[in-house]
C-alpha cells in the first residue's frame, strides 16, 4: 500500500507488462486488469505474461488479477492506464457506474489519443466520467518497456495539477532502476507523448531510405522544434522542451531498436506499404492513430506542423515517402 491506496494497472500488453513490475519494485500487490481470461490463465501457469514481455517473472501472490474493468477500478484507489489508445473508449463503454472513478486518482500512461474524437486521455477521462483535473495524472518519459524487462536504468515523469499525488506516485514508482520526475504541464506531456511517436514513424521512413545520421540529427531537431511550437499554441505556459519527457523522449523513440513507431516507419521507407507494415509487426504503433488525431486536431488551431502532415499524407494519402520527404526538406 502506498499512501495513494491500491493500485490498478490496466492492460495485459508490454507497457502495462513492465509497468507492474516498476510498481511491484516497491508495492507489495496490485489490482490487474487483462480483459481475457486465457491470458489471466497464462499466467497462473507461467508466472509471467504468457504474450509479452515473457522473460520478466511475477510473484503471483502480490497480483490480484481481473477480467472485469469496472471491478478492477471500484476496488483500487490509482488507476494506471495502460491499453493502446484505439482500444481504450472500446474497453470504457463496459463501465456502467458514472461514479467508477469517483475520489480515484486517474493517471494516463497511454501514448495516443482518442480516435476519431481526437482528444488526449487526460480529457476523455475528465469529460466522459466527470473526473476532476485534480484527480487526473499522466505518466511519460523516455522509457522503453523492454529495457526495464532488462532492468537497464529508466526514466519517468508524472504530470498532474495536483502535485502532491504527482509527488507521492512518482516516489512509488522511483527504485533501482527507475528515476522519477514531477511535471504540472499533464497537457503538454500528454501532447508530447502522442507527438514524439508520430516523428519516431518519420525518423524510421528516413532510415529505411538510408539517410544517415547527420539527416537524422537536423530532423530531430526540426521535431523538436515543431513540437515546442505546437505545444505552446495549444497549451501556452512556460516549459523547456529539453526535459527528458519532452525531448528525452522523442529522441529514445526516433533512435531506439525497440521503438515500434520507427520500425514501421523504417518498413515503409525500404518499400513496404502501410497496410503490410502493419500486419507484419503484429503490434500497434500509436504513431499511425496519433497522425491522423493531430492532422485533423490542427485544422481547428492551424498551426505550422509540416512534419506531422508529411507523416499523415504518407500514412493515409499515400505519397511517396521519396516525394514527401524532399518537400519536407525544402522547410528546414
């Protein structure tokens, strides 16, 4: 028990894999919701995830493991979300309680956004179940699932209005291998985590057409610049996007071999189409749903993000990743 109460992470995939283990490094149980039963199953059998992340090992004894989401959050006091964005609405409508998260501090570790709605989690959660911004948190950092499976150092920064819960989850979660930080800018940092993705999709296209590293360093910071820009337009306050859940993280997820979001960037840039891209990496990169949230988010505020639109138009308008990179250098 920490003093934010129990515990509950949310999703059975990588992040919310090593997520539980980052919280079991100090927490002595959690609630954990997995939606199938097979895999609550594995499990039991395994003593470890049986889809993801299979070479970290859990004590059985410190999880309580459920299938019914609105069980899992009454019965917990923190909330971790962990489940892939176009999934998360999906998995919410089976909570029939409006009061399910009532006095719970509701903290997003979801890179992405709501499809089609085109609005962080931080903002679904508070609009849909009437959450106060108080009791909203995300979690962000420059931190890649399979490294803390490795248990190699890692980062993470928790954001909140509230910086009292910021302050006391991120001591929860800050351990032998895992540094943790505070941040009241939630939108900002959530903003950053669907961006950072998006421009790790170009970094891959660039490395899969054999650019090399001294492109790849003008890109970056081209993304970097785009992005402070676009925060400061939708979420004005003072920040430095040098921070680690800022920059730190879009540069580990546009360099990164375990970054999802490059990979099928660098598939589409050596020739591949998207669809088959997609369909070979088996897994979702929050990148491709996070271009097409931010492309239609900015025709609403109209601000000057020509790489995310390059993104977008080779996703979802099939331009030449050849065609469309050449344009995008004509504005560095």
């Amino acid at each position: 028990m920490s003093s934010l109460g129990k515990i509950a992470i949310l999703g059975g995939g990588t992040w919310a894999t090593a997520l539980a283990k980052i919280v079991l490094m100090n927490e002595k149980h959690i609630n954990w919701f997995i939606r199938s039963d097979e895999q609550i199953d594995g499990f039991y059998k395994l003593g470890r995830n049986p889809n993801y992340l299979t070479n970290v090992k859990f004590n059985l004894a410190q999880i309580t493991f459920y299938s019914n989401i609105e069980k899992a959050i009454k019965d917990s006091d923190v909330i971790i979300i962990a489940i892939p964005s176009p999934y998360v609405k999906q998995y919410f409508r089976k909570i029939r309680s409006n009061n399910v998260f009532k006095d719970k501090f509701v903290v997003s570790a979801v890179k992405g956004m709501i499809p089609n709605d085109n609005i962080v989690i931080s903002d679904y959660i508070e609009t849909a179940f009437k959450v106060p911004k108080d009791n909203v948190g995300v979690i962000s950092g420059p931190c890649h699932a399979e490294e803390v499976a490795l248990e190699r150092l890692s980062f993470l920064t928790v954001a909140s209005s509230d910086p009292v819960k910021a302050q006391v989850l991120a001591e929860t979660i800050e351990s032998r291998i895992m540094k943790s930080k505070v941040s009241n800018d939630v939108m900002g940092v959530e903003l950053a985590g669907v961006l950072k993705n998006i421009y790790a999709i170009i970094s891959g296209v660039c490395a899969g057409m054999q650019f090399g590293d001294n492109f790849q360093a003008v890109l970056m910071t081209n993304c970097a610049k785009e992005m402070q820009s676009f925060l400061q337009t939708v979420a004005p306050m003072e920040r430095c996007i040098s921070e680690q859940h800022y920059l730190g993280d879009m540069l580990v997820t546009g360099y990164s071999q375990f970054s999802r979001n490059r990979t099928l960037g660098a598939m589409i840039g050596k020739g591949y189409s998207v669809k088959s891209a997609q369909l070979e990496m088996e897994m979702i990169a929050e990148g491709f749903y996070g271009a097409k949230c931010i492309n239609e988010m900015n025709g609403k505020i109209n601000a000057d993000i020509p790489i995310v639109k390059t993104v977008h138009d080779i996703l979802y308008e099939k331009l030449r990743p050849q065609t469309a990179i050449k344009q995008l250098i004509e504005t560095f």
